[in-house]
C-alpha cells in the first residue's frame, strides 16, 4: 500500500512540476516587457527571488516600485 502511495505521490509532484514548468514559460515574456522588465532585473538581483517571484512582487505592488 505504502508504495502506491510513494507512487502516486511522484505522480502528482511530476504533475506539479510540469504545470510550473508551463506557466513560467507562458508568463516569462511578460518580465522582459518595457514597463516591467527594469523593475524586475533589479528585484532578480535580491538571493532568492528568481523571475517568477520578481514579476509577482512587481505586479502586486504596482507601478510604486517603478520609482526604486
């Protein structure tokens, strides 16, 4: 029982990771747009924030971190 449950586990992780996989790819033009494309290289530049994460913070906050 324990290993159909490992199994179906890794099933959805794969799942999971595929659907990431997808969306960075569809949403990824979006952080080299002119009006959010500085704003989300200079948030790249902090440990941990890749470029998914970048252009969240960015569109959550608004235009307010155009100014930084």
């Amino acid at each position: 029982m324990s290993a159909f449950v490992f199994a179906d586990l890794v099933a959805r992780v794969d799942g999971l990771t595929a659907r990431k996989a997808m969306l960075a790819e569809r949403i990824s033009p979006l952080a080299t747009d002119p009006s959010s494309g500085p704003t989300v290289a200079r948030l790249r530049a902090f440990r941990g924030v890749d470029t998914l994460t970048a252009l969240s913070i960015h569109l959550e906050l608004g235009r307010g971190l155009a100014a930084v």
